[in-house]
C-alpha cells in the first residue's frame, strides 16, 4: 500500500511544479520556504507569496483537476511533505458531505474571482457581489468549527489554507 505521503527535498531555486502544469499531488512544508510567482503581462514573474514551515500549496489543482495556477520554487534547501491526488480524494471522500461541499465551495471562489484589491475597478458587478457574499457567510457558518474540528490534521491544513485564501479575496464589509 502506498504510504499517504512521501518526503521530497529541493534545493535553493529548484522548480517544484511549473505554472499551468497538470497537479497530481500536494504539498506541505515541513522545513524551508517556497516562493509562488505567476507570470504577468509580458511575461514578467509577480510573486505571489513566500510560504513556509506547516503551510500547504498545489492544492487546488488537486481538488478540481485544474491547471496550477501558480509556479512554486524552492528558497533554500525546502523538505516537503507531498500527498498524491489518490490519497487526497480518499481523504476527501471520508469526510461528512456538507464538508466536502464546504471545499467545493471555497475552492471555486478562489478560482473566480480576484482579490479585491486587484479587480481594479471600484464598483463590483452583480456576480461579484453575490459571490462575495456567499463566500463570507460560508466562512462565518457553523460548518467552520467542524471543518476545524476534523480529525485528518491534512484536511484541517487544507481547510484552513482556503479558507485564508478565500478570507484574503473579500472586500472590506460594510
């Protein structure tokens, strides 16, 4: 039987998955940092963040079988812990529907809309508006606590991962 997760090191630089690469698996850092860029207009690369030690990255094209929506590359020596798409399914599958959903859910936010920093414009259309909306009472509902509350300390990394990404995306209330 496969092990759940397999070590892998990379070194100072070295590219950990590519931009609009299929994604098999997962990642958690155990030790070192990883940087996440995007490539911009013109081919310029924006970083998007520097993560490290119990954050987790590549998940979401895991989960819905996307295209990675960043590249992630190693700074300095970096040991991770990387789950395979099997594992994470299984994962997934084990967990109450409402949950699942919850996932689903967050997942799809963050994969439709902007920051609202970055929209670049001051009024928000309609969609806009209802998906932000939707997204803050998912993240403010009772569903949270037991998504917190998971056994699998992988599916609480996971759950937490997007709810702080979904959570960064939201316009200011009020």
């Amino acid at each position: 039987m496969k092990s759940a997760f397999e070590r892998r090191v990379f070194f100072d630089g070295e590219l950990i998955f590519k931009e609009g690469d299929g994604g098999g698996q997962a990642f958690l850092v155990e030790s070192g940092q990883v940087l996440l860029s995007k490539l911009g207009a013109d081919d310029q690369t924006i970083e998007i963040a520097q993560i490290g030690a119990r954050s987790l990255f590549g998940e979401m094209a895991v989960i819905d079988q996307s295209a990675r929506m960043a590249s992630a590359r190693a700074i300095g020596k970096t040991t991770l812990m990387e789950i395979d798409k099997l594992v994470l399914e299984q994962k997934l599958e084990s967990v109450d529907e409402d949950i699942r959903k919850l996932f689903e859910m967050l997942l799809h936010y963050i994969r439709d809309t902007l920051p609202y920093n970055e929209r670049g414009k001051t009024e928000l259309t309609a969609l806009e508006t209802n998906m932000d909306a939707l997204a803050r009472r998912t993240l403010q509902s009772p569903i949270v606590t037991k998504a917190n509350e998971l056994e699998d300390l992988f599916l609480v990394a996971l759950f937490q991962s997007l709810a702080a990404y979904a959570a960064r995306r939201l316009p200011p209330e009020g």
